[in-house]
C-alpha cells in the first residue's frame, strides 16, 4: 500500500465540515428572518442580506420560503457573521455589556423615582437632557404607581434614558 499524501487535506477543511459550516449560515440566516423590521435595521446587515431576509418576510408560500432561505444562506457565505452574530446576541440581551448598560439605566431610573436629585445626575452626565419633560413623566410615573396603573410614564423615562445614553457623549460610569 503506498504512502498517502495528507498534506492536501490538512490546508483544506473536510466536506463535512464546509456543510456544516453553511448549514449554521443557514441557521443564522433563519434567525435573521424571524426578527421583526425595526429589529433588522438595528443589524449592522449587508444590504443584499437585508434585502433577502425582507424578502422572505414577504413570501407566503412554503417552498418559496425555504429556496430563498438556502439563498440566504449562501449570501451569508460571502459576508463576516460575526457582526450578525453579535447583532443577534445584543438583540436577544446575551451581550454581557448590554445587560450591564440596561442595568445601569434601570438602576438611574429607581434613583430617578426615589428622589429628584436624580435629575442633577442626569443633567450632569446628558446636558441635552429634556429634564422637564423627565420631571413631568417622574410625577405621572409617582402618580401611576399610587393608583395601581399601567406604568406607561415608567416605561417612558426609560426609553429616554436608552435614547439618551445612545448618544456619543454618554458616560459610562453612572453605577452608584
């Protein structure tokens, strides 16, 4: 029997290997199309992956779907998954810096509602901060939670806190 040649193989992966690697493309591409729109522009996504993943939203037939989610895995060939992977991950909360940034803001909202003073550290870490229209929600949100209501004003200085620590300028060393 002669001396195999294995020096071919090691620089090239396995056939089996290369479809697994497309079948995870594939299966990162079929959680792509499960998220809602707002969610996929929140991706930084190629758009001709974009494109593809809106396109089978808009599919109603079975095979239809399933022949442009093959397409979609092999767009996904030629694009980096690991943005998309991080993207997913941020959107499904498993970064471990996102929890951190939400758990920061939901601790400066209960310092918010405890005492006004909170107002001061918002102002200080977001100058542009619309702190009347934060004190008026800070009220409602009081006022909300004494009459057992839904905390639509809670809910409310939350986003604007999301929306002002998304800003370039935010500190990040708001934690008590």
């Amino acid at each position: 029997m002669p001396d195999e040649d294995f020096t071919d193989s090691d620089r090239r992966p396995s056939k089996t290997r290369v479809k697994e690697a497309m079948h995870e493309l594939q299966e990162l591409g079929a959680a792509l199309v499960a998220l809602s729109p707002g969610q996929l522009k929140r991706i930084a996504l190629p758009e001709e992956i974009f494109e593809a993943v809106r396109d089978w939203q808009r599919f109603t037939k079975h095979e239809a779907k399933r022949r442009q989610l093959q397409y979609l895995g092999k767009l996904m060939r030629h694009a980096d998954p690991a943005p998309i992977r991080a993207g997913l991950a941020l959107l499904r909360g498993e970064s471990a810096a996102e929890t951190a940034r939400l758990h920061r803001l939901e601790r400066l909202r209960s310092r918010l509602l405890e005492d006004e003073k909170g107002l001061a550290e918002i102002a200080a870490a977001w100058p542009g901060a619309d702190l009347t229209q934060l004190r008026q929600l800070r009220r409602n949100a009081l006022k909300e939670q004494e009459a057992n209501k839904p905390p639509r004003s809670f809910r409310a200085i939350f986003q604007i806190l999301q929306e002002l620590d998304a800003q370039k300028d935010a500190p990040h060393d708001l934690s008590p």
